[in-house]
C-alpha cells in the first residue's frame, strides 16, 4: 500500500501538554493541521478552498471546524482533523469496522487492544512518560512537518512539571470539571485531569460525531458542548475562581 504516517507536535505548558499541529503522510503527500480548517497545508503550501487531494483521496470540509481525509467511499473509512475552541486541535481514526488500521502502533498503542506497546511491536509499557519517549519521532524517520523545531531527537521531550499536592480552588474546580466532562463516558476522568489541569473549562469541549449520512447532506459532523451550557458553567468556573489561584501556568 501507499503507507500511513501521523505525527503530532506538541507543545509544553508548565503542568501539562498538547497537540499544536498534527502531520498525516499517506505515500508522499502530507498534510499538516493546526487547528484552522482555513488553513492547512498540504506538502508545505497552503490548501485551496475545495478540491484538495491527499495521495488520490479527497479532503473533504464539513461544517465550521472539521477536515476529514476520505480512504474508502464504499465503508466509509476516514481520518478527522477538529478545530477546538480551546486551541487544541483533535485528530479521529475511523476504520468503519475494517482491517484497515489493523497492525498499526504509535502512542495511540495498539489499534486492536488500545495496549501500550513498544517499537518492538512485542513489549507492553506500562509508564506513561516512558512510553511517550519510546514514540519520540527519530533522526531516521522522515520529518513530516515544513519546519523543524526543538528538540528532535537524539534530544528528548522535556516532560511538564508534576501536579505536586493540590492548588487552592481545586475541590471547587473538580466540582465544576466533573460537570462539564459528564458526556465524556469512559474518558471522563481524563477529562476531568485535563480540565483541572488547563484551569481551562473549555478543555471539556467534547466532540460529537454524526453519522456519514448526515455528513452527505451537508450538516456539521462535528458539533461541540452547547455553547450555552458551556457558558454556563465557565461563567460559573470564572466566578469561583477569581482571584483566587495565582499559579503561573505558562512558561
């Protein structure tokens, strides 16, 4: 086949780190997303409006703040990229129940189990940070992104600071995470790390996908928490919180 490759480039905040841009190579094309459908790249230019082709498949645009990469028109299968509110961009796998993703590996871990596996394609990580470090993109792999940026291996990530204890406003702040990550169902708890961790409500966007169907018709496949719900409670969050943590979060 013509082969798969997605990198992401984060970025380092002082307790924790995201996605800034995400690169998908399908054979020698590639694609770069940072969290803006009106400009992405693809192999280093600027994008045009429509008609956009990645290795013969086409990138479709849907709604306000989606991109999706169309593999298969007959199962359906495709690779998302999510404009998120809160400048985290989002990238989504979806086989459609085929074997297309079958035998891939990466930090997502094993397509079929979700396990942390290493490069071997045979040891199970157990630690997270280890693990991240093991996926660290190498000086023998080609760079997906236009620009180079530090560090690149054999220099590693610098991993953000440990949570140490808890901050002032924190009982107040779990309250408030827990309710907005309660659409995130076995990923809430990771939401609500993320949430607490930000001081971001908007962490907890959570993206809801409607069927391809819905996409053909020309509806926005991914909406977000209801803007007013979403207000609602970072109006709630921004009240409580006032004045009353001082960590400097960004370095």
């Amino acid at each position: 086949g013509l082969g798969l490759r997605v990198h992401i480039r984060t970025k380092r905040i002082k307790y924790y780190s995201y996605i800034e841009t995400i690169a998908l190579q399908i054979g020698s094309d590639v694609l770069e997303f940072n969290n803006d459908v009106d400009n992405y790249l693809i192999n280093g230019k600027k994008a045009e409006e429509s008609g956009n082709i990645v290795a013969g498949f086409e990138v479709r645009r849907f709604g306000k703040n989606a991109l999706s990469v169309r593999l298969d028109e007959k199962t359906k299968a495709h690779i998302d990229f999510y404009h998120r509110k809160n400048g985290f961009p989002f990238v989504k796998f979806d086989g459609k129940g085929t074997s297309l993703f079958e035998g891939s590996l990466g930090l997502l871990g094993d397509w079929s189990t979700g396990s942390m596996i290493g490069r071997d394609r045979s040891t199970e990580i157990k630690d997270a940070e280890e693990y991240a470090l093991e996926w660290q993109v190498r000086d023998t792999e080609p760079m997906l992104f236009s620009s180079a940026r530090y560090p690149q291996f054999p220099t590693v990530c610098t991993a953000p600071e440990k949570l140490l204890g808890k901050r002032l406003g924190d009982s107040h702040m779990k309250e408030a995470a827990e309710k907005a990550c309660a659409a995130w169902d076995e990923d809430k708890d990771d939401c609500i790390f993320d949430v607490m961790a930000t001081r971001d409500i908007l962490s907890a966007e959570a993206l809801v996908v409607h069927s391809d169907t819905d996409m053909e018709k020309g509806k926005n496949a991914p909406e977000p928490v209801p803007d007013n719900l979403l207000g609602k409670i970072k109006a709630s969050f921004q009240k409580t919180f006032k004045g009353a943590d001082a960590d400097p979060l960004v370095e």
